[in-house]
C-alpha cells in the first residue's frame, strides 16, 4: 500500500533582512535553524542545507522537520526573512507555520517538506509545502482524561559499566536502559524520557569519544530531549556542536546565550514540542545561571547563562499561548535548591497565558536523591551515576493537569534483575573495541588501602603534578589541584580507574602567584611542596612560582572576575600552559613508583603546611 501524501501548501512573501535587496543569482542559498534534521542528523546554524537551484527557483525536497523548529533562509552573506503577505490569509488557519515578530516561520507539524522559493522582483516567494509520512494537525484540544508518565535522568557522567556507589552495585548502562524501556512498556498511558545533563564527560569509556558514545545511546533509547549541563562545556563548545549534529534528540539550553549579541546559540535549542495522544507538550530546557563557576572560564568566554526564571517566564508563554501547548514541562540543569527557588519565584499563574508557567520540573547537578512539591509544582532529581530513575505521572483531563505520581525509582537490584539492552551494548562494544580496552586495562601501580577521592587522590595528583612540572625544568614552589570525581580501591589500579578518579580535561598553568593569594586557594583545594616548611607570606609584594588546573587558574566569579589568583593574572603572570592531561600526568606518576604506593604517604606534613 503507498503510503498517504498529506499536500498542505503555505505561500509567503521573502524579503532580503539586508537593507540592499538585490542578490546574485549565483548566490547559494541555505536552509538554516536550530533543531531541525534531516535523516536524523542535527544541522548546524552555521551550515545549513544547500537549496538546489532550478532556473529561477530554488528547491529543497523532503527536509525532516520537527514541532517547534525555527528556520530562517540565508546565503551566508543575506538572510532572507519570512514574513505573512496576507494577515487574513486562509493557509495560516491551520497552525501549519507560525510566523514570529522576527519574520521566522516555525513549523508547527512534524513531518517532511518541500520547501521553494523564487524571486519576483525584490520580493521571494516561498511555498512550504508537507510531504510524506506527516502528521495530522491537532486543531482541538483532547477531550478526556490522559495519563503522561515521564522518565528523566542526569548527572550520569558517562558512567557505562556497573559501578559502587555507597556500598551498592549500580547498573551498568546496558542494564539501566533496559530497566527504562521496561518501567516504560509497563506505561499503560503516554510516556516521555528526558535527559537533564551532565550526561558525557566522568569515565575513560565515554572521556575517549568526548561523549560521542553517550550521545549515540540516549538517540537510539529515544530520548525526547538533552539538557545541556556544566561538565558538557568541559571539552569546549566545538565538541557540543559536533555531537548535536550526529543525533535526532534536541539539545535544550534556553538561556545559554552569546554575550556580545543575547542571541541564542547556534547549537541548542529553547525548547521543544512533543506530540503524545493528542497532547502537545512543551519542553523547556534551562543551565543553572551560577554555572559558569563550574566550568573553566577559557571554555566559555564568549557565552553568558541568562536567569532560568526570566526564560522559564517567556518560553513558557510562548508554549501556552501560541503554540498551544497543554502541558509544560521545565528540564534544568540546577541543584534542587535552586529549582525549588526558582520555582516558587515563579508564581502560579501567567498573566499572559493564564495557566501555570510549568507542571513539572527535573533538575540534576547537585547530584542529590530529591522529590518533592514546591507550591503545586512537583519535582525530581535522580541523584547520579544511573542511581535512580526519576518518574512524574500528570493527569491531564479535559485541560486540567494534576499530578498523581513524583518518585525517584531506585536501581539498587536492576545489575541482579536485567539483562543487558542488546542495542546499547552494541553501541558500547562498536566504541570500545579490544585496543580501547587494553589502554584502559593498563595497571599504574597498586595501592595499600581505599584512597578517598577528597582526600588521598587529590593529595597523589599534586605531588605527580608537583613532579611532572619540575621535570619540565620549571623550578615551582608548590602545585595545587582540586577535589577527585571517585576513590581508588585497594589494590591494582588501572588507566581506566584513574580516568574514573580524575576525569578532567585540563590543562596546567604554570604561574607567579602573591602569597596572601595562598589563603584564598587554600580554603577548598590540595596542595604539595617538597619544601613542607615553605614560608608563604601574607603579602602581594612576595611572590611564588605554582602549577595548578586552568579551572583554578582561571576561575571567576558569576560577576566575571577572577576570584583565585586575580592580582596574579591581572599583572599577566601567567609564564605557561602545559597540554598534559591530569589522568595522563597520575598515570605515569604512579608507574614510576616501585613497590606498594602506600596511602600514608600521601598525608604527610607537605599537603598540610598551608592549613
């Protein structure tokens, strides 16, 4: 049988954004915006899809587009925006394409089009036209009650095989997502799975691919959406717009903006809209605005984190009002205690849309175990390391939405009780294959006894940076480090576990730093010297050489100042930066010790001379 073809045609006048008008004929034109894809892959602003050029007309056929996407056409040099010829015009009746005050079209169904355009005189005519495969447009709202179960995780922290976690055994990820799709086949109304960030960067297995594997399985279990945290900025913003064009699943950041413009970046999207059972639901998702304390400055100089609660405000009223939605969900990337804040900062209802801002809310990052109601808006956090699964049923019923349901489901027994998600373990094994898992099999030495990630590994991670700058011919006084991500368990100690430990991507600076500086780094970081009784002096006039992470050397505050080393990096004492990875510097520290390496060792009066 063929399959039915839905023709919807939507005729709109293009206009050059540019004050000049006209354009070259040769000029290739590109189909541009945030969201869309096209046989599943994500495209990036600054791409595009190339129009193919037929005479006077130019043509792009069966482009995948999806509820909420917005596009705009440009050549690289011009935009072209859309704007409504016709205010009263029939063809806008059906909810096809919205047209903002920005002259974007939004496309409101999802499903493949045809889009064209030619020019008559300084105008262009464009013909939207739906294809194959898309769906009906919902016209109505549902009628009756309908049961949304929603799934959520975060703070994962590529974490893919089974693992301890407060004396228990948590899943690996092909069990977890197993556990998943059951919790959600067992869904006797609509289900929806959201991620919450924090998603890729902790462990030697997704660290290689700088999140490439984590980003393929969250596509293949059918994510509805990925909100991006702090630790996906770790490898900079080119590994985020390389991993969002290789998936399907939305990359949510909708107050992530550029800081010399307050436009949007170009690789995620504010929000997004899902079609379940007559439903249109809204997904907004937000990054805690503190944030940018979490991630090395470098990393993130040219964005700015807006307030959740001003975009939460607007996004929402935008879903409610023009796109209809009836149900609004908020997915950030912020500690519980902040969502709750902000959440009650809200308000109940919008004076715009009449109805509440938000019916549920996800958070992640503080990694705690949380679930509550904060005035009469439930929320979850599912903790970390695929510790929970996080579950908020909403009863919508005749355009009332309740909630029945806010838990975090536990994983404590899934490692006894799953088998292994076939298709997830296929993705893990095409990734890391047998040279992948010698590398992280390596043994760096054996250790006499538990390290404790805040207290012997930080310690061990100093001293080998202490050691690997000195044999770099730079004669430093001290090396200070921060917290480690997991502990070292007694015995042999492999690549893999030390990526585990010590999973960040930095780089070591080496820098003149003024004594009274000392006392402010010295609140909550690690510190060695092989001189133990090294005299720091509490004045900017006496100085000192250090190896520290760029996190530290560079930290600033959410005011943009440095706040560690700033009258250091103010008169530009910054003498050099090393590319060797932390893991990597650990790794061969520990293979050069013979014998033993004995957690006594690592406790002694050269961590403590500046407490």
């Amino acid at each position: 049988m063929k399959k039915k073809i839905l023709s919807f045609s939507l005729m709109l006048v293009l206009t050059l954004g540019a004050c000049d008008n006209t354009t070259n004929d040769k000029d290739s034109f590109y189909l541009t915006g945030f969201g869309s894809y096209m046989s599943g892959l994500n495209y990036s602003i600054e791409g595009g899809v190339p129009f193919s050029k037929d005479n006077d007309s130019y043509v792009i056929k069966d482009i995948a587009l999806q509820i909420g996407d917005v596009f705009t056409i440009t050549n690289g040099t011009k935009s072209i925006a859309v704007t409504n010829y016709d205010e009263n015009s029939s063809a806008l009746k059906g909810n096809n394409i919205y047209i903002d005050e920005n002259g974007e079209a939004d496309v409101l169904k999802t499903g493949n089009y045809t889009v064209s355009f030619i020019k008559d005189k300084k105008d262009y005519i464009a013909s939207i036209e739906l294809g194959i495969d898309t769906k009906e447009n919902i016209e109505t709202k549902p009628e009756g009650e309908i049961t949304l179960d929603i799934f959520a995780n975060g703070d994962q922290h590529g974490v893919l095989e089974e693992t301890q976690y407060n004396n228990k055994t948590l899943p690996s990820m092909p069990e977890y997502v197993s556990f998943i799709k059951d919790e959600i086949s067992e869904c006797e109304g609509e289900t929806l799975l959201i991620s919450n960030g924090d998603l890729w960067q902790g462990t030697y297995e997704s660290n290689f691919n700088y999140g490439a594997l984590l980003n393929d399985i969250i596509t293949e279990t059918g994510y509805s959406s990925f909100t991006l945290g702090n630790h996906e900025f770790d490898w900079g913003q080119d590994v985020i717009k390389e991993n969002m064009s290789n998936t399907s699943v939305p990359y949510l950041g909708a107050n992530i903006v550029y800081r010399d413009t307050g436009e949007l970046v170009n690789y995620v999207q504010p929000y997004t809209i899902v079609e379940k059972g007559g439903l249109k639901i809204g997904i907004i998702g937000t990054i805690g605005r503190s944030q940018l304390t979490s991630i090395t400055s470098t990393m993130v100089k040219d964005i700015e984190f807006l307030s959740e609660e001003n975009v939460i405000k607007e996004y929402s009223d935008i879903l409610r009002s023009i796109y209809k939605c009836d149900i609004v969900i908020s997915s950030m990337h912020t500690g519980t205690s902040n969502a709750r804040s902000t959440m009650r900062n809200l308000g109940n209802i919008s004076a715009v849309s009449g109805e509440k801002y938000v019916d549920a809310v996800f958070t992640a990052h503080d990694h705690a175990n949380a679930s509550g109601v904060s005035g009469n808006t439930p929320y979850v956090n599912s903790g970390e390391n695929n510790q929970n699964l996080s579950h908020i049923q909403l009863i919508y019923n005749n355009g009332e939405v309740t909630c029945s349901v806010h838990e975090n489901l536990s994983t404590e027994d899934v490692y006894l009780e799953y088998e292994e998600d076939i298709e997830t373990r296929e993705l893990i094994d095409s990734y890391c294959d047998e040279e992948v898992k010698s590398k992280g099999d390596q043994v760096a030495g054996t250790i006499d006894s538990n390290f404790s990630e805040t207290r012997e590994v930080p310690n061990m991670m100093a001293e080998a940076m202490y050691e690997y700058v000195i044999d770099m011919g730079y004669d430093i006084d001290l090396a200070i480090v921060n917290d480690g991500r997991a502990n070292l368990y007694e015995g042999e100690v492999t690549y893999s576990n030390l990526l585990d430990a010590i999973p960040f991507f930095n780089k070591t600076v080496i820098m003149e730093v003024a004594g009274l500086e000392m006392s402010i780094v010295a609140r909550s970081n690690y510190y060695y010297s092989s001189d133990s009784s090294l005299d720091v002096n509490r004045t900017y006039t006496d100085t000192y050489l250090v190896a520290t992470y760029d996190y530290i050397a560079y930290h600033q505050s959410t005011s943009r100042a440095y706040d560690n080393f700033s009258y250091s990096l103010e008169n530009y004492r910054v003498i050099d930066e090393l590319d060797k990875y932390p893991c990597d510097i650990l790794y061969d520290y520990m293979t050069s010790i013979n014998g033993t390496i004995k957690a006594e060792d690592y406790n002694t009066a050269n961590f403590t001379f500046l407490n």
